[in-house]
C-alpha cells in the first residue's frame, strides 16, 4: 500500500506560475478575419443567415518575445507549459477560441484553448531568464465573441525528478 502512495504523489508534480514581467508589454492588436479558402463558405452562410455554419476567424500575431523569470529552476529538468485562463474579457464562450503557435529553439510548437495548458519545453533550465519568441495564430468561432476582447497567456513549470 505505500508504494502505491508513493507513485501516486511522484505523479502529480506541482506546477508553479512563472514570472513573464520581464517580457515587453505590448498591445498586439489582431486583424480577424478568413482564409482564402473560407470566404466562399463564409459568404454563403452570411447569405443564408446561418451563422453557426460560419467557419472560424483567425488573426496573426508574429513575433512575441516572452522572458520567464526561471533563476529558481537553473540546472534543474522540467517541463513549462503554456496556458490560457478559464474566462476572458470578451469571450462569452471560451470553447470559440483556441491560441496556436510556433516558437524558436528548444520550444514547442502547439496550441491551448481556455482552461488549458500545453505544453512548449521539456529539458534542463539552462538561463536564469528563458526566453522564446512564439509566432501566434488566433482562431474565433464567431458566436459569443464581442468586438474586443483580452488574450493573455501565462506560464507554469513543473520541475521533474
């Protein structure tokens, strides 16, 4: 019965909230909008006033630089992941959106929806500030979002044994 006790606590590793003070705090406004490929589909819901037939919107937002505080972490193995909260200012329906993503070097690419996390490194923390760079993609469903809304993505580690 112990060691049952024990794999049980060495599974549920503790992720603690990672500082991104030290990233640039910029506004990065996104244009929605379709792809090529979705317009004809678009238009021909608009035209039939099936907007629950209208296919997911989606903005571009390129070259984000995040600086995580992980001096804490130095030397040690483990894993961060990237997450977005439950609700958001905005979004009535956090299922109508999900945040996709590529990053530079070491980072994973990926994506989350609300509620989520996703994991974007798994290795040894080499720096007291990590930093990344993540080339964003937005996508909207188009009910239950209004005209402006705030995505703000944080960061969790959980260190490995």
């Amino acid at each position: 019965m112990a060691s049952l006790v024990f794999a049980a606590t060495a599974a549920s590793a503790q992720r603690v909230r990672l500082d991104d003070s030290l990233s640039l705090v910029d506004s990065h406004p996104v244009e929605l909008g379709w792809s090529q490929g979705q317009i004809d589909a678009a238009l021909q819901a608009l035209v039939v006033g099936a907007d629950d037939a209208l296919p997911p919107m989606s903005g571009r937002i390129p070259g984000v630089q995040v600086r995580l505080d992980t001096r804490a972490f130095v030397g040690r193995t483990a894993r961060i992941y990237l997450s977005l909260p439950v609700s958001m200012s905005g979004v009535e329906n956090p299922a109508d959106l999900e945040l996709r993503w590529e990053a530079g070097g070491v980072f994973l690419p990926g994506s989350v929806r609300p509620g989520q996390a996703t994991l974007v490194f798994e290795g040894v923390v080499e720096q007291d500030v990590t930093s990344v760079v993540f080339d964003f993609l937005l996508l909207l469903d188009n009910a239950g979002i209004g005209h402006s809304f705030t995505v703000e993505p944080f960061y969790e580690i959980e260190v490995l044994p």
